[in-house]
C-alpha cells in the first residue's frame, strides 16, 4: 500500500507536537498565583507610603501657610487673632509660639501629621516664617 502525502499534514503535526510542548513547560499551576499573592501587599504598603507622603507634603504647605499668616499678624501686634488664625486654620492641636528677633517677629508652628502612616508615629509637622515688626 503506497501513502500518499496529504498537503499540511506534517505542518499540523508539528504545531501539535510544539504545543504540547509549550503546555508541558506550562505546567507550573498556580505559582503565579503564589507570586502575586507574595508581591501583592509589598506593592500595597509602597502605595500606601507614597500616598500617606502626599498627605503629609500638604499638611506641611498648611503648616507654612498659617505660620505666614500668624507671623504677619504678631507683626501687626495683634496676638490674639494670630492665635485664632491657626487655631481655624489648623485646629485646637496647632501650638503657636513667636519670638521677635531684632526688628522682625518670627512665628513657628508645630503640630502633629493628621493623616496616613505618619499619623501612626506621631510625626511633627512645624513651620517657621518670620515679618516684620512694629506694623510696617
């Protein structure tokens, strides 16, 4: 009996033949699920670190912003609405303290990280500007 050659057989064949190789390489289950359950919560306290880091850079800009403010007003002598601006600005835990320095009033202030993982540790976040004094 003669065999006669039938056009692509040998191609089909052989693409069998590399897939079922290719699926014996495969045959690793569920290690990738493994890795990504390994790689999972690395990614998800990078995010966190990152986030909490805007959070804290914004708390910062806050912080300056109400010590500009204080500064000017001490600089004016009004103490009381220096106290009051940060207080509204940055809620009863703001701690305002100045001290003039030759003809300038300098205003630090100093509270602790509100938010994310810096909240945890009890970060300060403080902030000094100096103006100047005697209402000029």
């Amino acid at each position: 009996m003669q065999q006669i050659p039938v056009p692509g057989a040998t191609r089909t064949f052989r693409a069998f033949r590399a897939f079922r190789a290719f699926r014996a390489l495969r045959a690793d289950g569920g290690s990738v699920t493994m890795e990504f359950v390994t790689v999972l919560p690395a990614v998800l306290v990078i995010v966190a670190a990152v986030l909490g880091g805007f959070q804290l850079i914004v708390q910062q800009m806050r912080v300056a912003d109400a010590a500009s403010s204080a500064a000017r007003l001490l600089g004016r002598g009004d103490d009381a609405g220096a106290t009051e601006t940060v207080t509204r600005l940055l809620g009863d835990g703001a701690v305002l303290s100045s001290n003039a320095e030759g003809r300038f009033v300098c205003a630090t202030v100093t509270v602790s990280a509100t938010a994310g993982p810096f909240a945890l540790a009890a970060m300060p976040v403080a902030s000094t500007t100096c103006a100047l004094g005697g209402g000029q």
